[in-house]
C-alpha cells in the first residue's frame, strides 16, 4: 500500500509540474509573440511601401527581363493593402500575361483570381494530370505546379477533382529522396521542391484532404530541405530560405518563428526592401503575412507538455495497480479548463473514462474510446 501511495504521489507531482511548466510557457510565450507581431508588423509595414513605391509607370513591376513574374508577384502580396491601387497593375498583367502561355496564364491568375481565365488554363490540362508551357505540350513540374496554385488562389474548392489530379501528377514525378527537378534528367532542386510542396500542401489542407502517400512524401522532402543547413539570409541564398520556410510552414507550422523575423528585421534595408529586389522583398511579405504567432505557438510549443499531460493523466485511470478517475481530480479538471477557455479549444482525455471540456462545461463518456480513437487518435488530443 505504501508502494501505491508513494507511486500516486509520484504520478500527481509530475503531472502537477509538467501543467505549471506548460502554464509558465504559456504566459512567457505570449510576451514573445506580441514582440514579434510588433516586429513583424513594422517589416511588412515598409517593405510594402517600397513595393507600392517601385510600382513601374505602366503598374508593372521590377526589371524587364523578368517583369510578367515580378509583376505577377507583387500584385498577389499587395492585394490586402489598402494602400495598393491594383487597377492598373491588374490591366497590364492581363495585357501582357500571354493566354497562349501556361506559365504566365497561371502567375496572372495567382494575381487577380480571375475564374474565367483558370477556367481557360484548366482547358489545357494534359490527360497525366499536368500541364506545359503551352497547350498540348508535354507535361512538366513547373507549369503544373503554377497551375495548382492558381486553383488555390481563385478557392480550390471548386476545381477540387482538377487540383487532385495536379496532386497527384506532381507526386508521380517526384524524386525518390522527396524532391522534385525542372526535367527528367536534371538535379533536384530546392526552390522548385519548396513551391511545389507549398502548393501540394495549401490544396490538401484547404478542401481538408489527407493522403499517407502525400505525407510520406513530404517528410521525404523535410529531410530533403535539411541539406540547406542553417537558415542562411544572405542576397546569395535568402530566395532559397524564404521559399523554404513557407513550404515547411504550410505543412505542419514548424519553423523558427522568432528567429526568421529578427533576422529579416536586421537585413531589412531603410527603404523597406531586401537587397533592394522586388522579388525576395515579395517574398519576405509573403511568408510574414502566413505566419500566425498565437497558432505557432499552440501547435508546435504547447503540443508536446498538453499531450504529455493528458497522456500522463490517462495512465492514471488505466493503471493496473493503482485506478483514479479524472472526476476526482478536480485540481486536474480546473486547470483543463483553464487553458480550453484561454485558447478557445475542446480539450479529450481518452482512457479507461473518456473527458471532454470546452472550458466552460465538462462531460464524461465511458466505453467511449473507439469513437474517440476515430475522431482524434489514440491518446492524442
């Protein structure tokens, strides 16, 4: 018996200490992340000035030799500004965005949303499920990546059937290691595999699809990326970073938020931009306007000591030499409660009695584990 208590009292400290750490975490982490918001406010801030003040006389964008992509990309950063007058901008993409080219067809869909015009691109779709520079051309992982996105950006719900079949022509060419290259015959290239796992990965989670051969892949590429090393935000390789970060913040959120903001914010330039670049200053918006600090944080820091928590309380149900049940743990129930109403979320502990709080009421189901399992997994919240 004094085994069991001592085991008990074992059980109920850990508990106790991993929730107060988790608490701890909570309130630290929410100092943290105003900080960031200011910062990250203050980027985009200015860098979207240098934007909308580089904007060409005609309302085009950046140098002439890439002018329909810059153009294109810009103009899809800048459409929640206010500040930003896309009319013409808008009109001198759809002058000059070639309807007989896939690839500039697709950036100018990414840019306005214009529904006819996908609906005109995805008239071209190749029976693989891909598409070409042009109509009738051989498939290829560029034009059918920039054809994905186009249908995300216009609301993938309604082109949901086209977007699979890009999904999955695109899954088909990949490499073995997770990658993805311009051709069959070329290296694999990182730029190309972050958009690619970007667009792959926005589509699944917008229509809420999940696929184990996808996510097997992406964790293909995840290891992939990791040949990159250190984030690295030098002009020679900050393209390869930022494309990255998104990829990877699309997927399943884990970056290093704080540290990607303070190093944009020290390189920033005193007129906004990065490097001077309309392309990397683009996608610097880009990337800062996805990130979600509040979200980041209940994802990726609060998951591990919440999951370890209610793990820890679910083996004090099922314990077979010592049984307590959460509806005598009031302590454990308040504090539950607590953090669901601080972050507005259902909290489920399964075991042998199953619990379920919003944080304001509270319910206990037995024999409820299958519908659980089904619902969010074993032991998982």
């Amino acid at each position: 018996m004094k085994n069991k208590k001592q085991k008990f009292s074992f059980i109920l400290s850990l508990v106790l200490v991993i929730n107060l750490i988790s608490l701890a975490t909570i309130y630290a982490w929410g100092t943290v992340a105003e900080e960031l918001e200011k910062t990250q406010s203050n980027i985009i801030s200015k860098a979207s000035d240098y934007l909308i003040e580089s904007m060409n006389d005609n309302g085009s964008f950046g140098k002439e030799t890439d002018i329909i992509n810059e153009t294109a990309e810009t103009v899809s950063v800048l459409n929640d500004f206010k500040e930003f007058d896309e009319i013409k901008s808008v009109k001198w993409l759809k002058d000059n965005g070639y309807k007989d080219n896939n690839d500039t067809m697709a950036r100018t869909i990414i840019a306005t949303k214009d529904g006819e015009l996908l609906e005109e691109l995805l008239s071209s779709m190749n029976n693989d499920g891909g598409f070409g520079l042009h109509k009738n051309h051989t498939s290829d992982v560029l034009d059918s990546i920039l054809a994905l996105e186009a249908i995300n950006s216009c609301g993938s719900s309604v082109y949901a059937k086209e977007g699979l079949k890009i999904c999955n022509y695109l899954a088909q060419v990949s490499n073995e290691n997770g990658s993805w290259s311009y051709s069959k015959d070329s290296e694999s290239d990182l730029i190309l595999t972050a958009q690619a796992v970007y667009s792959i990965s926005k589509f699944m989670s917008n229509n809420s699809y999940s696929s184990k051969e996808i996510n097997d892949l992406f964790n293909k590429s995840k290891t992939f990326f990791e040949s990159i090393g250190e984030l690295n935000f030098e002009k020679s390789s900050i393209d390869k970073t930022l494309y990255i970060q998104l990829a990877l913040m699309q997927v399943d959120g884990k970056i290093d938020y704080k540290a990607i903001v303070n190093s944009l914010s020290d390189i920033q330039a005193k007129n906004g931009s990065f490097y001077d670049d309309v392309h990397i200053t683009s996608l610097v918006v880009k990337l800062l306007n996805n990130m979600d600090f509040n979200k980041s944080f209940r994802i990726n820091s609060m998951n591990t000591a919440l999951f370890s928590f209610i793990q820890i309380s679910s083996i004090m149900q099922s314990s077979s030499t010592f049984f307590v049940r959460l509806s005598d743990a009031d302590w454990v129930r308040e504090k539950m409660r607590s953090f669901s109403r601080r972050y507005k979320t259902i909290l489920i502990a399964t075991g042998n009695e199953n619990y379920v709080t919003d944080g304001f009421s509270e319910f206990f189901i037995s024999n409820g584990n299958d519908k659980f399992d089904r619902i969010v997994g074993v032991s998982s919240i």
